[in-house]
C-alpha cells in the first residue's frame, strides 16, 4: 500500500481553479482500483491519497498525470509500508482492493 502524500506549491486560489480536474483525476482511478481513499489535509496544506498495492512505478506514472502536477501547484511524496495490523472492518475491503493483508 502507499500513503500519497500531496504538497501545494500555489496558492490555494490556483489549487481551487485546478480542482475539478484534479477531482477527475481521482475519480479515472478511483474507477481503476488504485486509489482507495483520499481527501484535503487539515489545513489546506495539500492532499492525502492512499493507494493499493500497485506497482510503484506505475504508481509514479499515474501521480505524475494529476493537474495538479502537471501544473506544477502541487508535488507528491510517496510512503510505500504493509499493513502489520488492520480494523476487522476494513480487512474485507483491501482484501477486495488486492492489498496484502497479515493473517
């Protein structure tokens, strides 16, 4: 799994002007599988994605398409780590998503 993590380099009016592409953006891979979860940091910092186990350079090549990105308002670090302990809520749903899940 990764943890997405998104940094805004613009001001938050560019950051709003670029949302709706951004927001098409997530839903292409929320439709995909890739993304799972996602939404704004508190303050408006930047963002939050997490993202199933993917390939992690695929997963670069996809980060690399967000407008916000391309736009340059906004760069990703990326947290690659497996899950050691899980909710008993959550394991059906990333084991549905292909995560790799402890027994």
């Amino acid at each position: 799994m990764f943890v997405l993590l998104v940094n805004y380099l613009a001001p938050l009016a560019r950051i709003d002007e670029l949302r709706p592409a951004h927001v098409a953006y997530l839903d292409e891979h929320y439709a995909a599988g890739t993304f799972l979860v996602s939404g704004r940091q508190r303050p408006p910092a930047g963002g939050v994605i997490i993202a199933a186990d993917v390939d992690r350079a695929e997963l670069e090549r996809i980060i690399a398409t967000d407008p916000y990105a391309t736009e340059g308002a906004a760069s990703y670090s990326i947290v690659e780590f497996g899950p050691t302990k899980v909710a008993g809520a959550l394991r059906p749903v990333l084991a549905a998503a292909g995560v790799a899940l402890p027994a």
